[in-house]
C-alpha cells in the first residue's frame, strides 16, 4: 500500500473517532462507504472538503489529521509523526492528494452526511474514511 494511501486511511479515520461516539478502528476507517453514500461532483468537493479538517486512522491503527487548504496546500499529521507538507488537486470529480513522503493518491470522494470516503479512482477501493471537523 503507498504511503499517501496509507496517510489517507489516516486522516479519514480519525474524522471516524469524532463522529458517532465511537473510536474508530482501522478496518472502520477503510471499509467501503454504505449504499446511501452520494458520490461528490467537483463543487461539492470544494464546498464540502476543501478547507476542513479530517480526521480518521491509518490502516496501523494512528490518529491522524489532514487539512487540504483552498491554495491547493495539505497537511497531514499522523499521531506518531511530525507534520508534513504536500498538494492536492482537483480534476472533474477526482481529488489527487501528493505527499513527498507518502506518495501520491487519487479518489472519488463519497459522503452519507456525516462521513466522508476516500475511494481510489483506479482500484475502487477505500482509501480512508474521514470525519470532517
């Protein structure tokens, strides 16, 4: 699994722990988004994502934070690590979040209302699950 995959899982798993009184785990943070779940157009992306934190857990089990500001900027930071930089950019309805550390990462992005998936556009499979704060 690439290390921006993984930095993924991360963050939407953490934005898991802070929603629905629960702890996340990491099988929670990287299962599938539920039937209701509605696939995210570009603009709602932007609205709903873009300038947020999430949280979520790393598919080892760390909290970990991410913020994807407006200037194109994120930042992730995983409980056991220091802070780190990277981009993302957006193209249709597919959100491609880069890392140096972690690699690169494209995903459709799905929410019920309360959460938010990371699905990669390629494998169709879930990146992260995140809770938006």
């Amino acid at each position: 699994m690439s290390k921006l995959l993984t930095l993924t899982l991360v963050l939407i798993c953490m934005g898991g722990c802070a929603s629905g009184g629960h702890q996340t785990t990491a099988a929670d943070a990287h299962s599938p988004p539920p039937a209701n779940a509605k696939q995210l157009s570009g603009g709602e992306i932007n609205s709903k994502v873009i300038g947020r934190t999430h949280s979520s857990v790393t598919t080892t089990g760390y909290q970990f934070t991410e913020i994807l500001n407006p200037d194109g900027s994120a930042i992730i930071e995983i409980s056991s690590e220091s802070k780190q930089k990277g981009s993302w950019v957006l193209t249709d309805d597919v959100i491609c979040v880069e890392y140096q550390k972690y690699g690169r990462e494209c995903n459709k992005v799905f929410t019920d209302g309360v959460r938010i998936w990371f699905v990669d556009s390629e494998k169709n499979t879930t990146n992260n699950t995140f809770t938006v704060k």
